[in-house]
C-alpha cells in the first residue's frame, strides 16, 4: 500500500487538501473522488494539482487547463458571435468546425439560417414552435412579470361566523391537507385568544377554541406572536406575544382548567402556581425552585394529528430561565425544518415591549419530550436590534434567508442568507432598494417557493419622508428569483393593483375588489397549488391629511400612519387568496411569431404588389396580436407606414445609402468598414438578402433570442462591449 496526498488551488503557493487515500499493490487501475466543495457547499476554483507521495519527497505539479479552456472557449463564442453578426460567414464556418465548441442550440441555428440567409418564413415559425415545444423558451416564461389577480373569499362556519378584525394575529398553514389556522391578534380594543382553522377546499371556517386561555394547557390570549407548522408531525408551535400596560407585573398565568400541581406523569403543572409566581420542579432526585418572572416567555406546542390531536402542551413555562432561551419577544419570525429533526430557527431583537439591546441571534430549538424543550444554542446574524423583518427558509439547502424590518428606528432594505450547517452569514444586499427591488418597509410579509425558487414579498409599512410613515399601494407584491439562496438574484414587480374597475396593464378587465393597504396582517402560501392567502391586518385611513391632493400618489391618497396626519387605524377581517399568473407559453410563442410576420410583411411591401401586402397584414399579421395590449396595437397599426413608405416593387437594397461613411466621421487615417456584402459562404444557397435586409433580419434574430434559454444561445455581450477602445496603449 502506499499512500499519497492531493492538493489543489488557484495559486502553488496557497493550495487545500482534497483528497489522502491509498493505492493497493498491484497493476489494477483506481479511481478516487476528489473534493471539490468548501465547506459551505460552494465549488472552489482549481488552477493546479499537486501530487505528494508520502513514502517519498518527490512532489508532482500539474497545472490544471480546465480553467484555461472555458476561457478560451468563451472569448471563442463571442468572436463567432460578432463574425456572424458582421456577414464574415466564411471565417465563422472555419473556425467553427476547427475548434470543436458549439456556439448555440442547433435548432437555433437552423432558426438562424432560416430567417437571415434563406427568409424562409413558413420554416422559421415551425421551428419558433419547436423551440417552444423542447423547453428552449422556459426560462424566459419563468422570468417573465407576474400578474396578481385576487380573489375574496367569503366563507363562513356552520354557525355563519368568521373570524374577527384584527391584526397582528398568526396563521400558518398545513399543505398536505388544505388547511390555514388563524390564532390570536388585537382587535383595537383587547388581546384575542380565539383559535380558527380554515378548509381551503371546502371554503368553511371551523371554531377550534373561543377561547384558548381556557383549554388545558393552551396559550392566552395575545398578540404580535408566531406560529410555525410542522409538517412532518403535524404539531404547531407557538412563541412570543407583545405585552399589554395591564401584563406588566402580572403573572401570565392560564386561568382556565389546570392539572393537578403534579399530573400522572410527574411533569409538575407549573400554571398553578401561586401568585408569587414560584414552582417546585423534580430534578434527580431533588427538588429545584423556580422564581417566574412577572412576564414569562411561554412555549406552547399544538397537535394536529394522531391520539394527541386538538390537545395543547405548555412545553416550557419560561424559555429563558428553565432552557436558557429568549426572553419574552415579539415581532420575531420563526420556521421549522421538519427535515431537519424538527428544528426551529427563530431570529428576534425585542423583548418585553423594549428594544433588548442585545445582538439578534437566531435560536435552535428542538421540542425533545412531550412537555420541555431543548435550547441548542445561538449563533450572532446581526449588530444591531432587528424587528418587523421577514425570514424564510429554503429547505433543500436548509438557509435562512432575512429581509428588511427595522433597527431602532430605521426601517432596513438590506438582505442576507444564512447556512444553518456550516453557520456561515452571506450578505446578499446591502438595499435591495438599489437593486432594483422594494422600498425600505416594516411588517412586509413574505412567502417562498423553493420549487420556483422564488420568493413574494407583501408590502407593509414604508418611510415617505424623515418621520412620516405611509402606506402606498403602488408597490403591492414583489418577486425575488435566486438560482443559489446565497447568491443575489433578481428582483421585479408585478402589476400594481387597479383599484378602479378599469383595465389592467394587459388591457383586461378586472374587478375593482382588491385589498386595501394594509400592515400587521398574515400570509401563508401553498407551494401545491401555487397560491397565497392574507387575512385581516390594520388599515390606517386618513382624517386630517396635511398635503394636497395633487400630492396623492396613484388612485388611493398616501396614507400616513404618523407624523404629519391624524388618522384612525381600521382592523381588517376580509380574506384573501391571490394567484400570480405568468405569460402562457402559447402567449410567448404569439409574440415570437408577431415579430416574424412583421419582418415577412416589410418584405413584401418591397418585393410584392400592395394589395398582396395589405391581405397578409390583415389575415396573417393581425391574426397574432393582441389587441387588447397597447403596445401591440399601437405596433400593428404602424406597420401600415411601410405600405406607404416603399414604392411597389421597390427592395431596400436598391434604396439610396444616406449614411456618411465612417472615415468622414473620424479624425486620423481612414478605418476598415464592413459593408455586409454577400459572403462567399452563401452562394451555394442560392439568392442572398441585401446588405439591408441582412441587417434587418439579424436584428429580427436577435428578437427573438430573448426569449431563448440563456445556455442554448450565443452570448448576450457583443465582441465590441468586451474591447476598450479608449484605452492608452
């Protein structure tokens, strides 16, 4: 045997270890698996392969040429890219069968030929449908701007009740069985602790609990709380609450039926305490006393399913003083990872009504026995307090992704992914504002698809002006799409909201019953059936608005909350489930076969007689627009210009070059112009568009590749983007 030692890195003096293995002793051939991943899942670049045996001092160094070869290969595409695109079809079909890479899909480049060099459009938009059909314009239909389209949903229980108006409640939902339980909230007046589940195909509401501050071992009533679903048990967890001026100094006691200060099982019934708030817990063999604070942080776990199911468990009286976790919080976020042994991972900053002064940690908790819990530890996010901020875990990676929120009293745009394994704290935007996302916000709310890799934000409070906060329906839902939830995506916007019964930005009709804004509400999404539900919320309507109207912003009148504006904060009860629609692929293929037609009857109004042109127009042409979208019809009506504008018979390669020539343009000796003429590659294919019509066609191509997968066509930059022209030699 003997063993051996691999190194790789970038550089031959700053290498890692990727492999230590052995070799056995005899003539046979072995493959071994090289590590090729950091610690945080990443691949890490490899430049040079260093061999060490250890049986001797001989090292080996190979320098590695993968890195060299993608390279050369890239520049290689983008030199293609710009030969054809110039009319050189001679060198590119030279040096494309020499150097072996493939520059495109092949279909695309039969789509290529059959647009630019042959205007074979019969041909082309059979192949446009190919394309299509093979999964070559998918990408493009993912990426494409959603549109919101809201529904009310209006059901009831058997008794005709439906939860009440609130905000600042909790909801989670369970998928698997189409089921959204809605718990707690502020109705303006008192803490609730009414407990709700709602049927999602059946549109009914079910009363699980009036109250559950009466029910055995349930949670009172309370408000800016979180509750997180389990999938994998079925058990919802319940965490926090925002303190009334009555709580303080006051024991958060469960008023209702109890155990007995010790039950069957010998777990002590610590909400039977007396009013000095102490409890004798068995440990060992001894007895241990606890003194509760005034204010204890309670966890309470809920079950769903199985023998347990509609019983509560108090899993911890205090999750502070008895598993050394959070004090009592509110406005933090929490989420389970039912693949990960039923962890829970909560980020919070505020405690007790006040801001904690502490750093925000995110806790691991892991429910261990029927009644306790285990506090695993903590790990510091961030240097300052945090509130009001949105988390979401992507499962398949298991990182945790934070928006947003405010800290002391700024509200952030910022954005950072968390590696729970490797514990390791990405920033993914500084403000996401200046990338082109949302505003700065407070209580926004999000959902994530990790399916779609996609994530939905819903606005909550914004900053107008220094000391003014408002809430601006301008802006209602934005998209974030990540490829890795550790690296920066893209962030867009879909349709605002038309509140006035007109037409949406597509031109359709839609009903004027859309949400109002709103803050303090709750949102779950169903990744099953791709649609997400909001319920209740607070509305601040506007009494004594210190602005003009000239000053309002769309079709509602900004809405400020503090500062400058008196106003009446509105609890909500309406409920609301919205699903965001994306461009049909049939509609993206529409508008790839318009930009053909279009080119096909420019042609014509050149090369054939205009009743001939005008017939195409209005059967072919017409026949794939949208009339209902502005843009599209405000396209198809210029088209009639160039039935005006060329004379019959008339082909633009015979129309005059007004164009000055570069040298004229430019200072020093003349420079090199491509003219575009017919390449010698071309004759064998019979008649060659004009250097005009070559052009017009390129750019017709060059349409159409938005709508093509990235990895299945040229390169997006162009040669002459790469090259610095102004630079001193």
């Amino acid at each position: 045997m003997k063993t051996f030692k691999v190194y790789v890195g970038q550089t031959e003096d700053n290498m890692i270890e990727a492999i230590s293995g052995a070799l056995k002793n005899d003539p046979e051939k072995e493959t071994f698996s090289i590590r090729h991943r950091n610690s945080a899942g990443i691949f890490f670049p490899t430049r040079y392969i260093k061999i060490v045996p250890i049986s001797c001092v001989l090292s080996i160094l190979w320098r590695c040429t993968s890195t060299d070869r993608y390279h050369e290969a890239s520049v290689l595409r983008h030199v293609l890219k710009h030969l054809r695109k110039r009319r050189f079809l001679t060198p590119f079909a030279d040096i494309l069968s020499r150097c072996g890479i493939q520059l495109e899909h092949p279909r695309v480049t039969d789509l290529y030929d059959s647009i630019v060099l042959q205007g074979n459009w019969p041909r082309s938009e059979e192949l446009l449908q190919r394309l299509a059909s093979e999964g070559l314009l998918d990408e493009h239909q993912r990426a494409s701007p959603l549109r919101t389209e809201w529904t009310r949903l209006h059901g009831l229980d058997a008794d005709g009740d439906a939860p009440c108006r609130r905000g600042g409640h909790a909801m989670c939902m369970d998928e698997e069985n189409g089921l959204i339980y809605l718990f707690g909230g502020w109705d303006g007046q008192r803490n609730l602790d009414d407990f709700w589940v709602y049927d999602v195909r059946a549109d009914v509401w079910r009363l699980l609990s009036l109250a559950t501050g009466r029910d055995l071992n349930g949670p009172g009533p309370r408000s800016c709380h979180k509750m997180a679903f389990d999938r994998k048990t079925g058990s919802i967890y319940v965490l926090g609450r925002l303190l009334d001026s009555d709580d303080v100094d006051q024991p958060a006691m469960n008023s209702g039926s109890v155990n007995s200060p010790s039950d069957s099982s010998g777990v002590p019934d610590i909400r039977a305490a007396s009013a000095s708030h102490t409890v004798d817990i068995p440990r060992a063999g001894s007895v241990t006393r606890l003194v509760w604070p005034s204010t204890p942080s309670e966890f309470y776990r809920y079950h769903t399913r199985g023998l347990d199911a509609g019983k509560w468990d108090l899993l911890t009286m205090d999750t502070q003083q008895v598993c050394g976790g959070p004090p009592l919080i509110y406005d933090h976020q929490m989420v389970v990872d039912s693949e990960a042994q039923a962890f829970l991972h909560t980020t919070f900053a505020r405690g007790l009504g006040k801001s904690s002064g502490q750093r925000s940690p995110s806790l691991l908790v892991k429910p261990c026995t029927k009644y306790t819990a285990e506090f695993l530890g903590q790990f510091p996010l961030f240097s300052n307090d945090s509130v009001g901020h949105s988390m979401l875990l992507e499962p398949s990676s298991h990182t945790l992704i934070i928006l947003a929120g405010q800290y002391r009293e700024q509200y952030a745009a910022d954005m950072h992914a968390y590696h729970i394994p490797t514990g390791t704290l990405t920033e993914l935007f500084s403000s996401v504002t200046a990338s082109g996302g949302p505003e700065a916000c407070f209580t926004q709310r999000a959902a994530i698809d990790p399916d779609l890799k996609e994530i939905y934000v819903f606005y909550g409070l914004i900053r107008d002006s220094p000391g003014v906060t408002v809430l601006d329906p301008a802006s209602s839902v934005w998209v974030y799409r990540y490829d890795r939830p550790d690296r920066p995506g893209k962030w867009s916007n879909t349709s605002p909201a038309d509140t006035s019964g007109g037409n949406s930005p597509h031109g359709d009709p839609i009903s004027a019953e859309t949400p109002q804004p709103r803050y303090a509400h709750q949102v779950v999404y169903d990744r099953r059936s791709k649609i997400a539900y909001m319920h209740g919320g607070t509305s601040g309507v506007v009494t004594n608005v210190a602005r003009t109207p000239s000053e309002w912003t769309g079709d509602w009148p900004v809405q400020a909350l503090e500062g400058l504006c008196a106003v009446t904060e509105v609890r909500l009860d309406d409920f609301w489930k919205l699903q965001l629609e994306r461009p049909a692929l049939s509609d993206i293929l529409r508008r790839g076969l318009f930009e053909l037609r279009r080119q096909h009857f420019r042609e014509l109004c050149e090369d054939a007689p205009p009743v001939k042109a005008l017939t195409f127009l209005q059967r072919e042409v017409s026949a794939v627009v949208d009339h209902r979208i502005q843009e599209e019809a405000h396209d198809f009506h210029s088209l009639l210009s160039h039935l005006l504008a060329v004379p019959p018979g008339t082909s633009s390669e015979n129309m005059p070059n007004t164009e000055a020539p570069r040298e004229e343009l430019m200072d020093g000796p003349p420079a090199l112009v491509y003219t575009m003429e017919v390449d010698p590659q071309e004759t064998s294919r019979g008649d060659s568009p004009s250097p005009a019509r070559f052009k017009q066609r390129t750019e017709l191509f060059e349409k159409l590749l938005v709508f093509v997968n990235t990895s299945a066509k040229e390169p997006e930059k162009d040669l002459s983007e790469l090259v610095n022209t102004d630079r001193e030699e």
